[in-house]
C-alpha cells in the first residue's frame, strides 16, 4: 500500500542550505509533508517511488551516525539510490580540494547531494559548483536545517503550535549549528527563543540574533515550554571552554531539579548523541518529559519530506 | 587575655573608613559583632561584666584586611604555617588574611579550599580566606572550577605570583568568572621581558651589575589585560602595581567605567631600589622595588584612591634561600607584623591621610572581596584594633612571629604599633 502525497508542496529553492532564507510557507510546507511520512514509516510497507532512477549521495567529511543514516533510509524508502561516501573512504583523505571532489562528483550526474564538512560555508561552496540540488546535514558552526526541521515538527506534533512557545537552547551556544538553524526557525515560525551558557559558551553578538540570554539555569528556564540540550563536546570540557565535567553539569547540566524551574509540562530535546552526566542526566533523558527518541523518528520523517521536496524541482520530475 | 564577654574600648580616637567616621568616643562589642561607636557610651552605662578598657586617646580601627599574604601550608609549613602567619597577623593587625594559591598542592579544586579553611579555622587566631587559582596547577593554560570553588569559600582568583600569558586564557578567565561576580586577581608581570632579571632596570642595577627588570614587563601585560577585561567585562584587580607608568594605564580603565581596582604592596610605597644598598637579599622582591620617583606616585595614587588596596605581600623565605648571592637569592619578604607600622611612617612624615591608609588596608579590600569586615558600623564583625600611634620602637626580627625572618624592615625604627587585636570580639594579641 502506498499512500499518495496530497500534498502538492514544492520548495522555493533548488537546495537547502540553511533555515536562513526558508520562507514561512516553506518550513510549514515541509512540517505538513513531514507528518504525512511520520503516517508512512509507521505502515508495514514503507516504500515510496517519487526518487525512482534518482542517485543520492551522502558524502560525509564528518562522522555521523544518525544523520547519515537517516538520511539513507529517507533516500531508500522514496526509491532513490543511495550512495554513501565518508572522509576516511573518500579522496579528500588523499589530499583532493573540496572542488575538485565537487567536479568528480558532478561528473557522475547524481541528483541531490546530501553534505556534511566540519567548514562553515563548505556545503554552500561546493553547491555553486554542482549541477545537483545539495543539502546541507550540517555545516561547521553555521547552520543544520533538517535537525532545526525536525525539532519543530516534533514540538509542533507535541505542543500543537509553535507560536508563542518560549524555547530555551541550552549549553554550547558558541559552537552549535544545531543552536543558530533552530534560533532562526523558531524567530520565523513565531516562538520565543532563550539561550543558556556559560559566557564563554555565548557567541558574540548573540543578544542580536533575537533571543533572550541567560547565564543561569534557574533564571533561563523559567516559563520554558520545550527545553533543548546541547552536546558540549569533549575537548571544550576540560578547561578551555568549562572548567570541568563536575563543574559544567552542576550549573548548568539538565537534571530533575532543574527541569522543575521549567514549565511543569515541559518538554526535553537533545539533537544527540547525549553525553549522560554532562549536559543531561539520565533520568530526564529517558524520563516522561523526554522526547529525544521520537526526534530519531521525525529525522527520518523530514529528511524524506526535504528529499520529497527538493525532488519535485528536479528537471524532469 | 582571651575575653569572652563584652568589651567597651573607651576614650579612643575612632576611625571607621567605610563612613568617613573620624571621631573621639567609645566603642562597645559584645556577642562578637560592634554593638555601637560614639561618644559617651561608657558614661551612659555598659551591660554587666564589660571588659572595660581606657584606650588614653589612642586610634581604633577596622581590623587590617591583608589581601596578599603567601603562607606555606599546605606545603611548606616550615616557612610558615597558619598558625604562625596568623599570630604575626594579629601582632601588625591584621584580622582577616588572604592567602595565595601557590600551596602544595595548589590551592586549585573544591577540596584544597575545604582544606585550608578547616585548617585555618582550627590553628588560626585571625580570619583565614583562600583565593584560588585562575588556571589548574598555576600552569596558565586550563581554568579552575571557578563557581564551585568560589561556593567551597574561594574570596576571589588569582595565580599567585604567576602571570597568565596565554591571552585567550586570560580572555575566557575573566569571561567565566563574570557568570559567578568572581573576581579575578592577577600578577601583571611578562615573563619573558622579566627574563633573567633580579631588581629594577636602570642605572643602579648597571651599577650593581645585576639584570634589570624593565617597567615595561609590569605595564605591558597590564595594558593586555585592561584590554580584556573591556572585551568580557570581568572584575579584575592587578595584584601588584609597583610603577607610575602602570597607573597612568590603571587611570584611563577606570575613567572608561571598567571594573577595574589594583593594589600596591606596602614595600613598594615605602621603600625604593636604593634600598636594596649592598646587595641585601631581603630587599629583592617579585615585582621588584622601583625608583624614588615610582614610589612616590604610588603614595600619591593610594592618597587618591586610584590604588584600592595597599597589602603586605607577605612571603615567608627561610636563611637557605635569603643567604645567597642576590641573583641566586629567592625573591619576597614577610610583611604582615609591620605593615600598619611602616604605613604610620607615611602618616606621620604627611605623606597620605591616616584615614586613607587604613581604608586600603581594611575597608576596600572588604568591599572588593565581598567580605562584611572593614568597618565599625552597627552589627560588623567586630574585628577590630587599637593602635598607639605613637609609641617609639625598632624592629628586631628575633621577635617577629613569623617563622621566617626576611624582612626588609631589619632594625628600622617605627613610630606606632599596635597595641590590641580583637577578633570576632575577642582579644588575640595585646602588646604590654
């Protein structure tokens, strides 16, 4: 059984390279999309032919785990083929550019590239060099539109709305791309957004992105309906950035008695992977507040409506 | 000697610097907090079993705050312990002793600071507060658990007598320590424009042949760090201005709103590196002793408040150490038994104001260190001294209770002592 898309739904743009520059009508048109395959990847059969004869390729010049794999399921349940490529395996291990690696790619005609680089602006530069529709999976600290994407449709799945929501970011401000593809989505869709760190995890001029900035759990998650973790990695954690693990998961780590200084129906996201007693304590991560697993499925979900969508641009769809 | 009931402290000149309070009067404590101070109080009565003392016209004060005091536990309890450190506190008047970081093991994680706290409450006659230090280990390049060390009692953040070099630390020090109002406390001294150097640069080390220390080593990584502190808008003190240079930088941060504050150690407002005369050791000090013309700016700067805090710099070094040709000597000298002494030296020849004096050695580092002494108000901590001023003596290091004998005060002659020291509304030392 297949459903039909009654969606007719077509994206402003060839690729998608960040929220910023996604109409309203864009990312609502994309949520609605997305929860028709939430109603799919729930059925026995799965699989969709809008992708047929198309070519995938996930090139990877950072590892991931769900991201990637996510992806490759969106790709395979919509019928496309899908290619993975990863830094270790590619030629970039061997010394070739960036453009190059772009020229020989758009060479062996792939529809949509799906990209990750550790570079801000990478995936940008390699999409003005290639003839195929590209998708950012994260970019550097810049941006990583289909977690922001994601993250809405599940807020929207479980509060209802997004407007008027107050959505605190917590954690590793400065270096998350997961943190400003979500500020910019949730400023467009109407939601307030606040940011909590430690001053040497705010980036500069952050008060200018529209958000609220707070240095203090108590004070930041105040009246917060959705209360989002970031992953502080493990090279920031001892010195650099934060003094220590013990340090950083007392003042500002997510556990029991500080979700209560949230709303009491508030809910938990973490873009994953988690690091457990650093910024989350397990008994939230898996308690009733959480909703770190159903962001998994919604991955799938969005990347299968961002493909879905970027597809009905191709030529000849 | 030890009282245990109230105090009534009669007949006294009384100076409270955190008011302008500059009166004749009494002043009463009892339960270990200032009940009042004014005029007449003993005429009009005292609670029964008042400790009744005729001050005969001499000077109370707040108790002395020393804001730099290096004490060698836990570590080097031979050169001093805090038991030692703290009787040589209350003999000069010192209340409340801030000690560095640079212990062993460095006063660096919650748990040192639990330590010394314990062990200063157990074996101290005077108040003890850490600070700790900036970076884990002093070694400039990882910062410290900064919010729970200031939690487990840490007063503020300092490397000791190690300046930070790397900027970026320095940067994300200052950036950090603003989530927690922690201050942070910082020798402005450049390592490699020190480099081998042993006293001041100029014409009396050419002469001396000894390697000079350019003012510029102090006022460059002084001018790095206002900086910084502009980028993160941090709390900084510079712990050891020593030259006029580095004011007329301190005065341009301060006329720019930035929270900025300095002190200047008690030997470099009194002494110069004349002193230093035939290669005495006990005069060779980190940062070193300046000219003439350096030291007078400094006095001028703590008359105009420009510098918050004078200290003692206090730093026990034993004979192995002192007795040694001057560039092999180790730097440093004890300070806590005759800094109020040495400070009268200026009150007396007109050099700055009494009142000014006991302000940057009491109520300013009390109000930079959040600390509730420094002042004889109403329901303060009664910590406080009485000081005759006027009472001839000369130092002789043989009594000096500190367990090292360096100091750069040998013989001299004083004018003025202390006389009592009241902690916490009990007397811990009288000078009979």
């Amino acid at each position: 059984m297949t459903i039909a898309s009654s969606s007719s739904f077509v994206l402003s743009q060839r690729h998608l390279l960040g929220i910023e520059g996604l109409s309203r009508e864009d990312i609502v048109g994309l949520l609605d999309l997305g929860e028709e395959f939430v109603a799919l990847n729930r059925q026995v059969e799965k699989k969709r032919t809008s992708l047929r004869g198309r070519t995938q390729v996930n090139l990877f010049f950072e590892v991931s785990t769900r991201t990637q794999a996510s992806f490759e399921l969106a790709g395979k349940r919509l019928g496309a083929d899908v290619m993975n490529m990863s830094a270790s395996s590619s030629s970039m291990r061997k010394g070739e550019t960036l453009i190059d690696t772009a020229i020989t790619l758009n060479a062996m005609h792939p529809d949509i590239l799906v990209v990750r680089h550790q570079s801000s602006g990478a995936v940008a530069l390699l999409a003005s060099k290639l003839d195929c529709s590209v998708i950012n999976a994260g970019d550097g600290a810049h941006e990583h539109p289909t977690q922001a994407l994601l993250d809405a449709l599940t807020i929207r799945r479980n509060k209802g709305r997004i407007e008027g929501l107050l959505v605190a970011i917590c954690g590793d401000i400065l270096h998350s791309r997961v943190a400003r593809s979500n500020i910019i989505l949730l400023n467009q869709m109407g939601a307030r957004v606040r940011v909590i760190a430690p001053s040497t995890l705010l980036p500069a001029g952050i008060e200018r992105f529209g958000v609220e900035v707070a240095r203090d759990m108590r004070e930041g998650l105040a009246d917060a309906d959705i209360v989002m973790m970031l992953r502080l990695q493990r090279e920031r954690m001892n010195g650099s950035y934060v003094p220590s693990v013990s340090e950083y998961f007392h003042y500002w780590g997510l556990d029991e008695k500080k979700l209560s200084y949230a709303k009491p129906d508030a809910m938990v996201m973490h873009p994953g992977p988690m690091n457990r007693g650093v910024e989350i304590d397990s008994i939230v991560a898996d308690g009733v507040q959480s909703l770190i697993r159903e962001q998994v499925e919604m991955g799938v979900a969005i990347r299968m409506a961002v493909l879905e969508a970027l597809s009905r641009k191709l030529p000849n769809a | 000697m030890l009282d245990r009931g109230p105090i009534l402290l009669a007949n006294a000149r009384i100076i409270d610097p955190s008011r302008d309070l500059n009166i004749v009067g009494d002043l009463l404590i009892a339960d270990g907090v200032i009940r009042e101070a004014k005029r007449g109080i003993g005429a009009a009565g005292v609670p029964e079993g008042t400790n009744v003392v005729d001050c005969r016209g001499k000077l109370i004060a707040p108790g002395l705050i020393d804001m730099r005091a290096f004490i060698g536990e836990p570590g080097a309890g031979h050169r001093e312990s805090f038991a030692s450190a703290s009787q040589a506190a209350a003999a000069g008047g010192v209340t409340t002793i801030i000690c560095q970081p640079d212990t062993s093991p460095v006063i660096d994680n919650p748990a040192t600071v639990d330590f010394v706290m314990r062990r200063a409450r157990d074996t101290a006659i005077v108040r003890v507060h850490p600070m700790a230090a900036i970076t884990k280990g002093l070694e400039g390049s990882e910062m410290t658990e900064m919010g729970l060390l200031k939690a487990a009692g840490a007063v503020a953040f300092s490397d000791g007598e190690k300046s930070v070099t790397n900027a970026q630390v320095m940067r994300r020090s200052l950036t950090y320590a603003r989530d927690f109002d922690a201050l942070i406390v910082h020798q402005t001294e450049d390592p490699d424009l020190i480099g081998d150097g042993v006293m001041n640069e100029g014409e009396f080390a050419a002469r001396l042949g000894l390697v000079g220390i350019p003012k510029a080593a102090e006022t460059v990584m002084l001018e790095r760090d206002i900086r910084l502190v502009g980028l993160t808008g941090g709390r900084y003190h510079a712990a050891s201005i020593t030259c006029a240079d580095s004011l007329a930088v301190l005065e341009r941060a301060k006329e720019a709103g930035l929270n900025v504050s300095a002190s200047a150690s008690i030997n470099h407002v009194t002494l110069n590196e004349n002193d230093i005369g035939p290669y005495r050791t006990f005069l060779k000090l980190a940062p070193p002793l300046r000219a003439e013309n350096d030291r007078k700016a400094l006095v001028a700067a703590v008359g105009s408040g420009l510098i918050d805090v004078v200290m003692s710099d206090h730093n026990p070094q034993d004979v192995e150490v002192k007795r040694l040709p001057f560039a092999e000597a180790a730097a440093g000298a004890i300070g806590l038994e005759t800094m109020l002494a040495a400070g009268l030296r200026l009150a007396h020849s007109g050099e700055i104001e009494l009142p000014t004096l006991l302000r940057a050695m009491s109520t300013r580092p009390a109000e930079l260190l959040g600390l509730p002494g420094g002042t004889l108000k109403s329901g303060a901590p009664a910590d406080v001294i009485v000081v005759d001023t006027e009472v001839p003596w000369v130092v002789d290091p043989t009594e000096l209770k500190s367990k090292c004998k360096n100091t750069p005060f040998d013989e001299a002659r004083m004018l003025g002592r202390v006389v009592r020291t009241i902690v916490a509304g009990r007397t811990v030392y009288e000078y009979v």
